[in-house]
C-alpha cells in the first residue's frame, strides 16, 4: 500500500461528528424503544421485540435506495443532508407520540416517525460511510485506520445516548419517554448542522477536489454499467415476488419475507452485470461472503435492544447499594469499551504488521465470530438453569457485552474497510448499502429470536431445539457463533487469494 503522512484529512473528523450525532440519535431513541413499547404502548415482551427487530431491519434495507441515488443522481452530500432532515422530523414524531401516549393517536404517531426515520437512515448511512473512503486515494495505507477512526465516532454517540436518554426519561418512567425522543431529535439536528456547515471546506480528496457532489450528466453517460433489458428487469421482479413467498410460505411476516428476499435479489442482480470484469466480479463476491458471515454476528449483537433489554430489567440485579442502575445504562457498556480499545486495537494491528504476523481481514473476522460465541457460552452457564422470575447478577451481562465488544473490533470495522476498498467506483455506494443488507436481515433475525425469550409461562422452540429456560436461550447464539467462525475460518484462505 502507499504510504501517506501520518496525519488525517479534517474531513473526516467532520464526517466523525456528523456520525457521532447521528449514531446518537439512533441508539438514544433504540434505549428507550421496546421500554416505550410495553411500559406506554403496552405490548407484550414477543410484540415489542417483532416490531424492534422489523424497524431495526427496515433500517438497514432502506439504503439501497439511498446508495443507488447517490451514485447515479444525487451524489453523497445531498444524501446525507436529506437523510438528516427527514430522520431530525421522524424523532420529533416519537417525541409528539410519548407526549400522547395515553391516546390513540399515540400507535399512529410512533409508526409514522419509524417510516421516516427508516426512509431517512436509507439517505444517510451508506452514503457517509462511503465519503470515509473518498477522503483518500485506494492504495493509502491510512484507510483501515480511517475507519476504526470514523468507527469510534459511532461509539461515542452510542456510549452517550443511553446514559442521556436514560437519565432524562425520570427512571424510564412513562412520563419520561418523551425527553428521551426529544434529545435524539436534539442530536440528529446537531450532526446535520455539522455536515452542512463544513462539507464544502474539508470533504475533499487529496487532490483538493470536492468528494460525494451530484455526479456529472458526463459521468452518466460514461458509466460502463450494463443497462438492463425490460426482460431482465422483469425477472429479478419475478425472483423477488417468489422468495417473498417462499419466506412467507416458511413462516416468516410480510417484513421479515420482504428484507430476507431483497437481501438475495439485489446482490444477484449486481453480480449479473455484464459490464463487471472477471476481477471486480472475484472482488464483489468476497464482500458477498463477508456480508453472509456478519448476519450471524449481528443478529446476536442486536439482541441488546430486546431480550438482553429483557434480562437487564427482569432477570439481572441491578442494584449498587442503594442505587438501582437504569436498564439502559447497559447499552452504553459496548460502545464504552470500544472507544477504550480502539487505539489499543490499532496498536496492536500495527505491532502485527511489523512483525509480519497480522492475521488475514477475513481471518480476524472469524476470530470476532468466535468471540461471540464465546461471550453467549459464558453467559449460557452462567445464568444456569435460572428461571425467567430469579435476578442473577451484572457481572454475567458485562462480561458477555466484553465479549461482543471484543468481537465487533475484529470485524465491523475490517469489513467497511474491505467493502470500500473492493468496490468498482460505479457500485461504490450501492455495495456499501449491500454490506448493511446484512444488517437488515440480521436486525429482523434478531427480533425474530428475542421473541422466543423464555417466561414462566411459555416455552419456545427454535429449528426443533427447546428453549425452557434461559440457558438454553442464550446456547442458541453461542452455537451460531462457532458455527459461522469455523466455516469462515475454512474458506478464509481462498477468500483472501480473491481480493
């Protein structure tokens, strides 16, 4: 790789806040989600976490729209902007819905702001992150770098959010839920701000050219991508109505057969293109690979939104003396611990590489995979053959979220990197919105799996494995975890060879 000064564009420091406000916004409103649902809205544990798995997926989904816009109408800049304005009037929404909670209106004022902030997330995610990558020239060694950089600016939105949100919510109280709603609208109008304010000055690649305006009717015109044929079109519509329906045929509701589907149809779609060498194509299959590979990772991360929400309040003492440590404080204990281990991580990456000892990208992510496992295998056996009505101790739900931090640094920020690194110019945004396909099937599997957390009155079962209790619970993901890490492991060699 070429090597560059040490230093990094301001550029991304701006994209680092615009994300950091963002990333709060999300994760504040996401603290506060399924409590606002059983505690105001009154659903019960299975509702509230079919509903959080459905918005969390949709939020993934929707940045094939965004990325695709992006790349051929809009440029990034636009989109980001545009998705920070609809996401800012979506909290605002969830603010005016716990306000009048008591009230019909209530139900019909919390989905309408989840459509936007779904529509918004679509604008705004995949686009932000492919500017990281612009900021630099392909073979600038710094890039990795950049993205655990820009990666520590989505934890410190993260880390923040639950601790406000949870401090101004009065307890998590019902009255309090709107405070909440309003610091994260607070927050998403505080990073649109930043972006707008300075994306001129610094959003610019080495050569001083301004990076992610509205693409040229030149470059347009000059794009090498396969225009597709009526019949071609058709099919890929055909192919998406029938594994919509093979997914509802298995069992699975309209959203979750709708994000499953899409998360096939489109990456086949792009891999057809004619116009893709027998290179680029090798490079788009690796990211398909990873992509595959990171569903497992997520949908047992994502259960800190629902069932370890779950189990944070019902099952796990909380108490410090006399202070009793609000449910959503947890949330904030991943995001902590990466901001903590960051800069450890790049030394040691970079101690690695010297010595020539560095483990291959898809190698790490494997590792991360199996400390994910590890982290639900602890926390199996720790909690024993507890019933859904005894509280065990915080220590077994710290070490476990140690365990997923640990995890999530061999792999989310390795793979961005990857994407961006292997993607043709022209598909730049609508394969980092593919890498977040992942996320949307993963985020529906997550919810889809916390409603089958135990209670002293319903036993579950998942592929034929009986859930009585919460060990058996949380085995579920301790299993997924070594499954998916010992076959990327196998194929990890042949994986590295294609890029």
């Amino acid at each position: 790789m070429k090597k560059v000064g040490i230093a990094h564009p301001k550029g991304l420091y701006v994209l680092f806040l615009t994300e950091m406000w963002e990333r709060f916004s999300y994760y504040g409103m996401r603290a506060m989600f399924v409590l606002y649902l059983m505690k105001c809205l009154l659903m019960s544990e299975a509702q509230a976490a079919q509903l959080y798995g459905s918005y969390t997926g949709l939020v993934y989904l929707t940045p094939l729209l965004g990325g695709f816009l992006a790349d051929r109408y809009w440029g990034n800049r636009r989109s980001v902007l545009l998705g920070s304005l609809v996401m800012a009037f979506g909290q605002l929404l969830m603010f005016y819905s716990a306000c009048v909670y008591t009230s019909a209106q209530a139900s019909w004022l919390m989905y309408i702001g989840l459509g936007l902030l779904i529509l918004g997330n679509g604008f705004f995610k995949p686009n932000i992150s492919s500017l990281v990558g612009d900021l630099y020239e392909k073979s600038d060694s710094r890039r990795d770098t950049a993205y655990s950089i820009f990666y520590m600016g989505v934890n410190m939105g993260a880390m923040i959010a639950p601790l406000w949100c949870g401090w101004v919510s009065n307890g998590e109280s019902p009255e309090g839920f709107k405070w909440s709603f309003l610091s994260a609208a607070i927050g998403m109008i505080i990073g649109g701000l930043i972006f707008y304010l300075f994306k001129n000055k610094y959003l610019v690649n080495p050569k001083g050219e301004p990076v992610g305006v509205k693409p040229a009717p030149a470059a347009r015109k000059s794009d090498k991508s396969e225009k597709r044929s009526p019949a071609f079109i058709v099919g890929m519509v055909m192919l998406c109505l029938l594994l919509f329906a093979a997914f509802r045929l298995g069992g699975n509701d309209y959203i979750g057969a709708a994000i499953y589907s899409v998360s096939i149809a489109v990456p086949l779609m792009i891999i057809l293109d004619r116009s893709l060498s027998p290179i680029e194509r090798k490079r788009i299959v690796v990211i398909y690979a990873i992509t595959f590979f990171v569903i497992f990772f997520w949908a047992a991360y994502e259960q800190s939104g629902a069932s370890l929400t779950f189990f944070a309040e019902k099952q796990t003492d909380r108490t410090l003396g006399d202070y009793t440590v609000p449910v959503s404080y947890f949330q904030s204990v991943n995001p902590i611990l990466i901001v903590l281990l960051v800069p450890l991580f790049n030394v040691m990456w970079g101690f690695l590489r010297r010595h020539g000892i560095e483990p291959a990208a898809t190698m790490k992510q494997a590792m991360g995979l199996a400390l994910l496992g590890v982290g639900y295998l602890v926390i199996s056996f720790g909690v024993g053959q507890a019933t859904a009505a005894e509280k065990v101790s915080m220590m077994w739900l710290l070490t476990l979220y140690f365990m997923l931090t640990m995890g999530e640094l061999f792999l989310e920020p390795i793979g961005l990197s990857i994407v961006n690194r292997l993607s043709p110019a022209r598909f730049s945004s609508l394969l980092m919105s593919v890498w977040f396909l992942s996320s949307a099937a993963a985020n529906k599997l997550a919810g889809v799996l916390s409603s089958l957390y135990p209670t002293d009155d319903k036993v579950t079962s998942f592929l034929g494995y009986e859930i009585a209790d919460l060990s058996d619970f949380f085995m579920i993901f301790a299993l997924m975890g070594f499954a998916s890490a010992a076959l990327l492991a196998v194929i990890s060699r042949k994986l590295e060879k294609m890029m």
